[in-house]
C-alpha cells in the first residue's frame, strides 16, 4: 500500500506540513482524477448546504476558497494540466470575498454560490467526457 501525502506536503515539495489525508501519493495520471472526484464532493456539499443561512454559506465559501487554493498548489507541482486549471484558479479567487468584511449577501452570495457549483460540477465532469470518447469500440 502507498503512503498518503497531502495536499501541502505535495506542495511543499514533500516538506512536513499539515496533512489533508484525502489524497494518496500515486501516478499523475491518477492524481488529477483524484482531484475531480474532490471537486465533485465539494459541489455535493455546497449543494447540500444550500438552504443554510447566508453568513454560514458565506463562511463555506471562504473555506472552499482555501482549499482550492491548496488543491491548485498541489496539481501544479505534479501535473502540467495548464489551462485545465485556469477556471478553478479563477473561482477561487472569486471566493476570497467571502473572506472579507461586508461579505456578499443575498442575490450577490446566491450567484457567487451557483456559480462555484456550475464551475466545480463541469471541472469534475470533464474527466467523465474524455474518457466517453476515448471508449473501445
């Protein structure tokens, strides 16, 4: 069996940091499919989350903020995904005003909630369409 390596430690080059034990240390393949399937879990949970009161789906947001930024730093020290990454990298920064005083209320955190759903779904999905189209026939 593999050792596990979190996402910062993979960032940090395999230097000690906190662990996210969520994520194995396999082939590169592997790792940005492992990547999806989390993307994917944290569309279900904002899904999950959407009747919660705006201050506690603003605070969900702010902390997806962080874990994208930390998903992100740990593909691009493995993979080269390039433009792959280029909407979650956007998404996540989209949802650092979440982490601020006068976060978005409202209409404002509905569409920035939707959004961070939609990109996040169709970043999991993409895998799903390439591998369609790479069957045996």
């Amino acid at each position: 069996m593999r050792a596990r390596k979190s996402i910062a430690v993979a960032a940090a080059g395999g230097r000690a940091a906190r662990a996210a034990p969520w994520v194995p240390d396999t082939d590169k393949a592997s790792l940005l499919a492992q990547a999806r399937r989390q993307v994917a879990d944290e569309a279900a949970a904002l899904r999950a989350a959407q009747g919660a009161p705006d201050a506690e789906r603003a605070r969900l947001l702010a902390d997806l903020a962080t874990r994208i930024e930390a998903l992100l730093a740990w593909l691009t020290g493995n993979l080269a995904v390039g433009g792959q990454l280029t909407r979650l990298a956007q998404l996540g920064r989209a949802l650092r005003v979440c982490d601020r005083p006068g976060t978005p209320r409202g209409g404002e955190l509905d569409a920035l909630w939707q959004e961070a759903i939609r990109l996040l779904t169709e970043f999991a999905a993409e895998d799903d369409r390439r591998a369609f189209w790479k069957r045996p026939r």
